[in-house]
C-alpha cells in the first residue's frame, strides 16, 4: 500500500512510530429498549450517574494535579441536578433513560460546540466524556482496553478516558476533529504524548494495526510509512532532543544570522485565545492573523463590535510590536457557510480571498471598520489576500479609504493602517512591480500549490509541494528584490518558513522576515543561527 | 468596577472579570463552590436586568458563557446575604487565585 498522508493541527509536539488503533465510534449506537417504566427509568439514570461520579473519583484520586483539576470539573457538572434535568424530563413522558440521557447531554455539546469562544468550544469535549460514561453505566459494558504503545485514532478523545489509558512509548494520539486548547491536548503536552487533531474524518476509515507515523511537530500523520519517510523521520526522531534543547535555548532570543544579521521572526495566529499562554517577547510581531477565526459556520457574521474587540485583544498582547492581520479568506478550502460559493467546480481557483470581500463590500467594509478602530490601539495592518491584479488592490483600498471617511464623519476614534498585499498568486510575484502596496507577504502554501498546479489537499501530489523548488524560489527572490529597489518591507508566512530545513533556502532568497507557528519559534530561530544538527 | 448593596436580607454586587479565558471550567469550580457555602439563594447575570441564573449551579454558570472583560452581576437572599456576596466579588477580584490558566 502506497503512503497515505493526512494533515491536521498540531496539539502536542513530538514523534511516534507505531501501529494505529482506531477507537470504535459509540455514539452512533443504538440506544437499548426502554422498559416502558417512567420510574424505573429515572432511577437507572440516576444510579448511572452515581456510579459514573464514582468512577471519576477514583480515577480522580489516582490522577497528577493538573488532570484532577479537570475531573473536579466533570464531577461538579455531573453532580449538578440542572444537568439531569431535561433528561429526567423526557423519562418522565415514556423515553428511555439512555435515550434521554445521550438527547439531553447532545444539546448541550451543539450549544458548547457553537461557541465563539475556543476554551468554551473546547469544553464539547468534556460533556462528550460525560454522555458516554453515563451511557456505559446504564448499558452496563466496559470501555475497552487501548493497547499501549499505538496511535490511538478516534473522533474526538475525553479528559477521562485519556486518563484510564496507560500510555508508553510509541503512544500517539490522531483526531478526526478536537481542538489544541482541549483538556486532553493540555495533558497530551503534559506527557509527552504526541498529538494531532483535526485531521477530517477520512481517518477513521483506516484500519488497527497499520503501520503509521505521527508527526505532532508538522500535524501530520502518515499511514504506512514508505522507506524514505521512515528513514528521514527517524534521523529526524534521533535529532528531536537535540532540537528541543536548541528550540529552547533560542526560543526568547532575537533571531540573528552566523553573521550576526538580524531576521524577524514573527508568528501566525489564528484569534486571541491561542496567544494568552505565549510570552510576547518571543516573537517581533505576529505576521499573519487569520482572521477567518471569527467567521465559523452556521453562526451568525461577527459584527464590528466583536470584530473590533477581538482585534483589540491581539494588539494588546502585541504591545508596540506589529500585527498583520489578514482579511477574510473564506472560500477554497476554508468554506464559510452561508458566505463562500459552494457551486464552483475548483474551489482552489474560484471566488475566495479579496475576490469574495469585493463581491460582498457588506461584509468587508464591516471587517475594514472594526480594524481601523483597533489600529489606535497597536502596530495593526491591514493584509489582503489572494489579489491577482492590482485593481483588487485598488478597489480594496477604495474601500478603505469610504470607511476611513464614515469614520472620520461619525466621529469615531480610528486610525488608517497600512495596506498590503499577500503574495500568493503567481500573476503578483512575477509583476510584483505593478501593486502598489505599502507591503508585501508571501504566502507560501498556496503560491507553492499554483505554481507546481498541484493541490494541497492530494496526499499523492505532496512531492510537488515544495518550498525548495527552483520556480518557487525565484518568485520569492524576485518579490524580495522588487521590495529592497522601492523601500517596501517583505515577509513570508506559510508552512515552508516553519520548517527548519526550508529556513536557509528562503534567507538564500533574500528574506530576513518570516512568520511562523508560534511551536516553531525556537527551532526557526536555531535554523536562523545555523545551530541546528544536519 | 466594584459595587455593593444591600436592604434587608438581599443583597447585590456586581465586578468585571479579569481572568484570561472568561469565566472558565475551573473558574467556575470554585466560583460555584463558594456560592454553595453560603444558605442564601444567590443569583448571577450579565447585567443588571438579568436574565439571572442559580449561581451554585456549573451547568448554567457555564452556560453563560462569560468572557474577560464581562461584568458579572451577583443578587443573593438571606440571612447570609450581605456575607455572600462580598465573597463572590472578593473571589472574582483576586482572579480567581490563579492569574493565568487555560483549563
């Protein structure tokens, strides 16, 4: 079987070889009869959930500091009658108690799950864990055993059971959905444990007993592994102390070439919460905010209210330190419901990025209000994304110049940022000299992607994908050079300035900013240095 | 933002949550496990016209959802009232005794 490659997010750093054990779904299984008994019914549920109290209290007692902190929480929710009762409701009308238990436990995971706020969202799983132990109580069956030492494939993964499972070398754990901020990421990082979420539900079409690789670093798990990956992940295994060492020791230095050069070494950030736990002296800004956090489907579109103070948030953890932050860039392969298109046959070439926001000035003009308000608040500028001619450079610019006057009309403080442009599409790298904006970015995911004609998301095409590749580099180079000749600053974010050994082709090219996941600070900076091992 | 009132057996208060991450799994913890030390029926919103909630229970102080920067509002009656009340603002005002946190 040829290698299977599947892409997710980064929750726990670290690497592991081992073979996949692919956690049974339960929450699609058929509910047990109902006795017909309204009263034996409410006192089956109510005993379940004394025995699952019970249960999370041993596992409790046993537990380090950090996870009894989180199953204190599970216990509080759990004791807390409100949390019953709908369930007890439904019994009440003649549906079972496992029924009830798992409709009354599903709403609240929809109402944690459509939170704006990723901590809360985060806290879906948590109730997860509580249906199900419940639903285990009141079927009567056991959870079963996890072999130590796989890579642990499941939906999504509860505080709880993370904590019933011995993990040992080799252990790693890939979720289809989950989230870097859950209970289980936290104690995954804890431990040692590598961890990726997010991968899609195409992974749990694979089968136990695979071989696989799992790269917590990168968010990339490898099904059957082919020789040269395995090789190279294992050079890349037998470096990783080494490189955790360095990572460390560089991480909260300014960055500097052998030759004493200073380069910026900014980070990617996708919303406020994820930068709380960061020490802002490591970076010299943050180079790309995806501003697509405050966009999810199904909601409702953020106003300029919720806009404004989220940006204002990022800023103030920038302190006087830069921020990009990026337009909307829905469409391709971040649809937004109710927003992007969904009928477009190549989503990848279709109405996404400042194409979308031009097609929707409702929508833009809010987003370019709420950042003019921020920017008195910090370094703020403004990105656009995916701009191909410079009349998508114009025509923004338009609209920010109408905001800029609603504003300065109404009287509302604000201040006008800086308007640049990402360079993605090749049509801008090879006639940079055309944009006339105040700076550029390279983004290097979908450049490298339209460049090669290869799309990011074919596992089998991911040989295309590099950053290396001579056509990718002159761009770059190019765009780089066009930048110094007019005084204009360039920078690059996107996966290739996060991987170390892709650092010194792109300082090659002439890049002395780069912005990167904030995992990757230290060993960027390492690379920078020249300090890394082969 | 500190306030404090009281006429008879009910009280009220109100203070703006500093925590990091908003009124938070652990936050919450304690912020309910203190409410359930005191016998007065005590009440939580989000501004002063509520809607109010149970503030003993996690699930629907969860459930608000309350972000940094939000002002919790506490009502509480009882002969623990007065008592009550000045704990809670006291609890929210020390940031919970744990400064930063993302659990």
């Amino acid at each position: 079987m040829a290698e299977l490659r599947l892409h997710g997010r980064p929750a726990s750093p670290g690497l592991a070889f081992s073979k996949l054990f692919v956690l049974p779904d339960r929450s699609s299984e058929a509910a047990q009869q109902p006795s017909g008994d309204a009263a034996a019914e409410a006192g089956r549920l109510r005993r379940a959930i004394a025995q699952a109290v019970q249960e999370l209290e041993a596992v409790s007692q046993a537990a380090a500091e950090d996870a009894r902190e989180i199953l204190e929480f599970q216990i509080a929710m759990l004791s807390d009658e409100a949390l019953s009762e709908p369930a007890l409701a439904s019994i009440a009308e003649g549906e079972g108690a496992s029924a009830s238990w798992a409709a009354a436990l599903d709403a609240q995971i929809a109402d944690y799950e459509s939170a704006g706020d990723e901590y809360f969202r985060a806290r879906a799983a948590d109730l997860q864990d509580l249906r199900d132990r419940v639903l285990n109580a009141l079927s009567g069956r056991g959870t079963e055993a996890v072999p130590a030492g796989t890579v642990l494939v499941a939906r999504d993964l509860q505080p709880s059971r993370f904590l019933g499972i011995a993990w040992g070398e080799g252990s790693a754990i890939a979720l289809a959905a989950g989230s870097p901020t859950s209970h289980v990421a936290l104690l995954a990082r804890a431990r040692g444990i590598p961890m990726v979420v997010g991968l899609g539900a195409d992974v749990l079409h694979v089968a136990s007993g695979e071989d696989a690789m799992l790269d917590g670093e990168s968010g990339t798990l490898v099904i059957s592994p082919d020789a040269q990956t395995e090789t190279s992940a294992r050079k890349r295994n037998a470096d990783f102390s080494r490189r955790r060492e360095m990572a460390a020791a560089y991480a909260l230095k300014p960055a500097a070439m052998p030759g004493g050069e200073r380069v910026a070494v900014m980070i990617n950030a996708a919303g406020p919460e994820e930068l709380q736990p960061l020490d802002a002296s490591m970076c010299d800004g943050i180079g790309l905010v995806r501003s697509e956090f405050l966009f999810h489907d199904g909601a409702h579109l953020p106003d300029e209210d919720a806009q404004y103070k989220a940006y204002r948030r990022i800023l103030d953890w920038a302190g006087d330190r830069p921020v990009t932050i990026r337009t909307l860039d829905a469409g391709g392969d971040k649809p937004v419901k109710g927003l992007t298109l969904d009928d477009e046959g190549n989503p990848f070439l279709g109405t996404r990025g400042i194409r979308l926001s031009l097609l929707k000035p409702e929508v833009f003009r809010v987003q370019l209000r709420a950042l003019c308000r921020a920017a008195i608040h910090g370094n703020l500028k403004i990105m656009l994304p995916m701009v191909a001619v410079p009349r998508d450079l114009e025509s923004a610019r338009a609209h920010l110049d109408a905001v800029v006057a609603e504003l300065q009309v109404a009287g509302v403080a604000h201040k006008r940022p800086a308007l640049g442009i990402m360079v993605e599409v090749p049509a801008a790298a090879i006639a940079i000299d055309r944009f006339d904006a105040d700076f550029y970015s390279i983004g290097s995911n979908d450049l490298i992607q339209y460049v090669m004609a290869a799309a990011r998301d074919i596992a089998t095409l991911a040989d295309y994908a590099d950053a290396a590749d001579p056509a990718v580099l002159s761009l770059i180079a190019r765009t780089v050079a066009h930048g110094r000749q007019t005084g204009r600053e360039v920078s690059l974010c996107g996966d290739a300035a996060s991987d170390p050994a892709i650092v010194p082709h792109l300082l090659q090219a002439g890049l002395r900013a780069l912005s990167v996941s904030a995992a990757s600070v230290g060993l960027v900076k390492a690379a920078i240095a020249g300090a890394l091992p082969g | 933002m500190n306030t404090a009132g009281t006429t008879g057996n009910a009280a009220t208060g109100s203070v703006l949550i500093a925590h990091e991450v908003g009124l938070h799994a652990r936050p919450s913890v304690k912020l309910t496990k203190l409410a359930k030390s005191f016998a007065s029926k005590i009440e939580l919103g989000l501004s002063e016209a509520g809607p109010w909630i149970d503030a003993k229970s996690i699930v629907k102080v969860m459930a608000f959802k309350a972000a940094k920067g939000s002002t919790l509002h506490f009502r509480a009656d009882g002969g623990d009232a007065a008592a009550a009340i000045a704990a809670l603002v006291d609890l929210v005002r020390r940031d919970f005794d744990e400064g930063h946190g993302d659990g």
